[in-house]
C-alpha cells in the first residue's frame, strides 16, 4: 500500500512543482499591451503601454525602444509615479506620461525614415525582486511624408526681404551711374585726341631753306663787231 502512495505521489509531486514553478514565473513577468500599428499623418503620435501591473508607490524604470532587436532607445522614465525623471535620444522629441498601469510616450516631429516596429519595456526595480516585462508584438509606426502648402508670408517676415531689395537696388544703380560716367569721359577724352590729330594734319607747314642755283658768269660777245 506505501509502495502505490509512493508511486502515485511521485507524478503528483512533480506535477505540483511544475505547476508553482510557472505560477512563480508569471508573477515575476509583466505582461504589455501594445496597438499593433499607428499611422502618423501629422508628425506626432501617442503610443500607450498597457501593463498588468500597478506602479503605484514603485521604483520603475519605463522605455520605449525602436527596431526589431530594440537596439535604439527612443525615450525612458526613471524613479516612481510621483517623481518620475525622464531621458529622450537627440534624435526624438519625446515625453513621458505616467499612469497606475499605463505609461504613454508623446513622440512628435517624426520623420519618415523613423517609421519603424517599437516596442515598450517595463522594469521593476523595487521593492525586490526584480521583475519586467513579457516583450510584446511590438507597435509599427508608420509616418507619412506631410506635404505642406505655403503659408502666406506676414509682413513682419517681408521686410528683411524688401529691405534687401532696396539694397541691391541702390548698388546696381550706383553701379550704373558710375559706369555710364567712366564711359562719357572715355568718349570725350577720344573726341579730343580726334580733333588735336585732324588740327594737326591741317596746319600749313612752312617749306624749309631751298638751294639756289646760280649760272657760271659767262661774257656777252658783241656780234656786230664781227658783222663788220
């Protein structure tokens, strides 16, 4: 008869032990839920972290990380539900809400090469022992490129462009008055060397000292004399 109790107590036991094992593994896990997909069409979204845990009175840490493998670190929350200090990625604007089972990151300015799964992660640091989060499914965050139309300009933000107008307008026309003034005095200038040249090639100019040549002095022969 012992030998039977023994027997059926064996399984009985391991049984049992399974069985608080995995009931201790689940207490020492908290479980998330997360949307499985937001659409950003204005550059901001909300994603809450639904958890099965009540951070009342705990010393928490709560992050939200991107990617498959969660290798980068968008924002997190660390300290309790009364003081909560928060750290965000350069490259994230983003804030932090707490809630008892609930923690909502506000993420704006998002780009389209952010679009990515994220995932949120829970960390209870005391009171001991230490538990965290089941990884979930993840959120896929989808941006959409924003096609902005043109706002119309006020008058304030005209006038440094209607001043640089003015500007530019002086100088060129500065720039004008001077270059047709060089011009003038060029032409003038030629004029004058035009005039002194033709007054020159019309001026009469005196011959100089000519050469006079004289006849060799020959005497007059008296031709009568020799008639008679």
């Amino acid at each position: 008869m012992e030998s039977k109790l023994s027997v059926l107590s064996s399984p009985l036991l391991s049984l049992l032990l399974s069985l608080s094992l995995s009931l201790s593994f689940l207490k020492n896990k908290i479980l998330v839920k997360q949307s499985p997909m937001l659409v950003v069409n204005d550059n901001e979204v909300n994603l809450s972290c639904k958890y099965t845990y009540n951070l009342f009175s705990k010393e928490f840490r709560a992050s939200l990380y991107k990617g498959a493998d969660s290798a980068v670190e968008v924002c997190a929350v660390n300290g309790n539900h009364s003081h909560p200090l928060q750290s965000t990625n350069k490259e994230f604007n983003c804030t932090v809400k707490v809630g008892n089972e609930t923690v909502t990151f506000y993420l704006q300015d998002l780009y389209v090469n952010q679009t990515d799964i994220y995932f949120c992660k829970l960390e209870v640091l005391y009171p001991p022992p230490y538990i965290d989060n089941e990884k979930s499914n993840g959120t896929i965050i989808h941006v959409k490129e924003k096609h902005l139309c043109p706002s119309p300009q006020s008058p304030e933000s005209s006038k440094p462009f209607w001043a640089l107008v003015v500007v530019n307008g002086v100088l060129v026309f500065y720039s004008l008055l001077v270059t047709v003034a060089l011009s003038n005095c060029w032409m003038k200038s030629k004029r004058n060397r035009m005039h002194q040249s033709d007054y020159m090639n019309m001026t009469p100019r005196r011959p100089g000292p000519t050469r006079r040549h004289y006849q060799p002095y020959a005497p007059t022969r008296d031709f009568a004399a020799y008639r008679s």
